[in-house]
C-alpha cells in the first residue's frame, strides 16, 4: 500500500475509533447516572412478555437449551482454547504481525472491560456471576456493564475478519465468511439480553468498547509500521 493510502486508512481508523469512543463515554455516564434505567427495564419487559407470547411459538426451535447455547457460544472457556489454537496457527506460519494484533485485541480488551467492570460496578439484572475460567470460579464478582461476552467476542471475530480480508481471495467467499463473523457476536449479545445475564446498555456498550479498542489497536499497528520512505532509506543504507 502506498503511503497516501496508508495515511488514508490510518485517518479512517482514526475518526472510527473517536466516534466510537465519544459514544462509548457518553453512553458509560448515562449508565453512570442511572439515566438508562428506564430504557433498560421497559426492553427486559418486553422481553419477557415477547418470551412468554411469541417465542411459545418457537418452542421446537427456541428452547431453554438453545438460548443457554447462545450464551455459551462466547464462553471464556471456549474463547481461550479457540485463541490457543489461532496463536499457535499464527506463530507456526510466522505470521508475527497478525499474532501481535490478536494478542493486544483481546489482551488489552479483556483489560479495558475487567477496568470498568470494577469502576462502574452496575449489578446485573438476574443472578450474581463471578469471573470463571475451565469452570474455576473465584470470589471476584462480574459486573454487569460492559458486557465482557460481546467485547471479547466482537474483537475475536473482528480479528478473524481481518485474516480472512488478508488470506482469501475469492470473493463470495470472503463476503459469506464475513457476515457468519458479523452474525455470531450480534446473536451472543442477543442470547445475553434473552437470558438476564445483561440490560440491553451493557450489550450495547460492550460493541462501543470493541470498537474504540479495535480501532486504536490497528491505528497503533498502522502507525508503527516503518513507511516506504524508511523502508527505502534502510535499504540504501544497506548498499
């Protein structure tokens, strides 16, 4: 990529991820003030009357054990093997840039979230949880707001999008693997609304906070990368 274009993409990440961040705050201090209280309890009714009424018609389909699934699907557990995996693919194919990106992606991410989690405090609107790894439980209680589900899991699919922009060229297939990685953290934070695991803002703060580290963390990778010019001066060196 040229430098112009690279400075394009650098100014796009740029406003991606100051839009994200001044909706991420606003929308941290109404939770703060207890401004979305309302909203959040008017769509958990609705929720619950919508379960009652229309998801009976879905019995077959939309059953304890499937919407329990939903939750699981982005479980800590089943993260921390598929990331174990993904590194190793990653270092093995030497494929260093891409490891470092997913390591601060979900590295700095699960930081960020535990950080507000602890400042904010927000209970959660049905039971108590508390931070579990491998079904260890500890005596750390989880919060509800942001949801660490949707964080962890919107970076770990937004990071396998940027593999698959980067690996495959044909292109039904890279837009059909793309929307299955848009669709499962959208179903995720769906499945923690429908369980009472998390009010609706803690959801949608969740893809704010996502998207604020996404952005700065490939702003960071694009501006530490060495440019054309340094690139060419080095090489000059060299002769």
């Amino acid at each position: 990529m040229s430098t112009c274009g690279k400075q394009k993409e650098s100014n796009s990440l740029l406003i991606f991820s100051g839009v994200s961040f001044v909706l991420s705050v606003l929308l941290t201090w109404l939770v703060i003030m207890g401004d979305t209280q309302l909203l959040d309890a008017t769509i958990r009714l609705k929720v619950d009357q919508w379960s009652d009424t229309e998801l009976a018609a879905y019995a077959n389909y939309l059953t304890p054990s499937v919407i329990e699934s939903m939750v699981a699907l982005g479980s800590t557990t089943i993260l921390v093997l598929f990331s174990a995996g993904v590194l190793a693919a990653l270092i093995w194919r030497k494929k260093i840039k891409f490891a470092l990106l997913y390591g601060i992606l979900l590295g700095g991410g699960a930081l960020v979230t535990v950080l507000l989690k602890m400042s904010i405090q927000r209970a959660r609107p049905g039971a108590v949880y508390y931070f579990n790894l491998f079904g260890l439980t500890g005596d750390v209680v989880s919060y509800s707001y942001p949801s660490g589900h949707v964080v962890k899991n919107t970076l770990f699919f937004a990071f396998l999008i940027c593999l698959i922009h980067a690996a495959i060229k044909n292109r039904l297939l890279k837009i059909s693997l793309i929307t299955l990685c848009v669709i499962v953290p959208l179903v995720i934070g769906i499945g923690q609304v429908i369980s009472d695991r998390h009010y609706l803002s803690d959801v949608v703060g969740g893809y704010l906070v996502s998207c604020v580290w996404l952005g700065a963390s490939l702003l960071l990778l694009r501006l530490t990368e060495p440019t054309a010019l340094s690139q060419n001066y080095n090489m000059k060196s060299k002769k």
